[in-house]
C-alpha cells in the first residue's frame, strides 16, 4: 500500500496568517493518462464526516474557497490556506488514489494561534 | 442535490456480522463508484472497498475476504457486510460516492458502530 505521511501532525495559526500542510506518499502519484497527481485534499470539523477540498493535486472541488490551494508534484503536495479564516479550524487529510486500496494521510489540526 | 444516509446496528457482539446499508438520493447508483470508508482513533481513515455498476467489486485486502459489498439499483442503495468482527472493527463508517472510482466526492454523515459483548 502507499504510505501517506503529513507534517505537522498539528499546527496553530493566527487569524489572517498563511497556514501550509504538507503529504508525502511513499510513491509517485503521477496518473500517466492526464499527466495529473492521484491526491486529493479534505477538510473534517468535528462531529462531521470529512468534505472535499481539491483533487488531482491543485483542482480546487465547486464552492470551496480561493484561499485554499493545492500544490506539488511526484511525491510531495502541499495544501495552503493563504489567509486563515475561524471556520477553517478543523483536521486536514491527504488521499492517494493512484493505486488500490485508496490510502490517508494521519492528519493534520489545524488550530487558532 | 446527492445525499447518502448510512443505515444499521449501532452495536455489534464480537465475532457476529456488521451490516450497513446506504441509501443514495439524488443520483443513481447504476455507472457510479460507490464506497465504503471506516474511521476510527486508531487506524484513522480506511477504505474498505468499491461497488460499480451491479457487479464490479473491489476491496482492501487488509480486510482478508471478511467484507462483502453489494448493491441493489431497484432500491437505490447499496451494503457493507463484515464478518468476524472484532473490537478493532469499532469505527464510524462512511458511504461515500467516488468520481470517476477515484476521489471520494459525497460523503454520507457516518453509522458509529462500536463492537461489544
């Protein structure tokens, strides 16, 4: 299976401030036929199932705000959230589809500082 | 608007058989990828495995054959069978829709199963 690792496993962020979490995977996560990364990005607030944030590594999912992107390549991506807003506190996960079974990321809090 | 909606037994006596059903509204479960995903403290998140299309069925071999996934289109749902569980088996789980059998997209709120005697 392909081993999805986050850093930091927590983070505190001022209100405002650039929050950075980034996934490396145990494998490359090109897909050859788009030439695109098998990652995908989630946001989990408590009591609530996770909610997709982006996919194909840096394609950010309809409604999700332009302050969240996502980047890299091979076998490094990284999710910011350029400006931190209250409602973005909650726990961010990687997902690798590029080979079965699916594998996450342990997560990463995200906190107010 | 696509909802999913988790349904079964909350509790589960250690070596008997958890069942959940998942009932879809909004899209057809007929040509899509459909899921089932587990989240517990321990382990974190889990894909169990795939249905498509009547037939085409993928698992995580970490469940060694004990998962059972089907689908019935004339009522819109599809289920989750897991045999021998264990305490390791307590977790919330999840159906979820996956687009293009790839990244799960829809989420349904998630079952709480805890197994205990």
């Amino acid at each position: 299976d392909i081993v999805m690792t986050q850093s930091p496993d927590s983070l505190a962020v001022s209100l405002g401030e650039r929050a950075t979490i980034h996934c490396k995977s145990s494998e490359s996560l090109l897909f050859r036929p788009n030439n695109k990364y098998s990652l995908s990005w989630y946001q989990q607030k408590p009591g609530q199932p996770p909610s997709l944030l982006i996919y194909w590594a840096t394609t950010r999912h309809s409604g999700v705000p332009d302050r969240f992107t996502g980047s890299g390549s091979g076998t490094d991506f990284t999710l910011t959230i350029s400006s931190l807003q209250a409602e973005d506190v909650a726990v961010y996960y990687c997902h690798q589809y590029s080979s079965s079974p699916s594998t996450f990321g342990q997560g990463t809090k995200l906190e107010l500082k | 608007q696509v909802q999913l909606q988790e349904s079964g037994p909350g509790l589960v006596k250690p070596s008997e058989i958890l069942s959940l059903t998942c009932n879809v509204s909004g899209d057809l479960i007929r040509y899509k990828y459909w899921s089932w995903i587990r989240q517990s403290p321990g382990k974190g998140l889990e894909w169990i495995g795939q249905f498509y299309n009547g037939g085409v069925i993928s698992y995580n071999p970490s469940f060694k054959s004990r998962a059972t996934i089907s689908g019935d289109t004339s009522k819109n749902q599809f289920s989750l069978r897991l045999t021998s569980v264990t305490a390791a088996d307590t977790a919330v789980y999840f159906c979820v829709r996956e687009q293009l059998g790839f990244w799960p997209d829809v989420w349904g709120r998630g079952s709480h199963v805890t197994v205990s005697s």
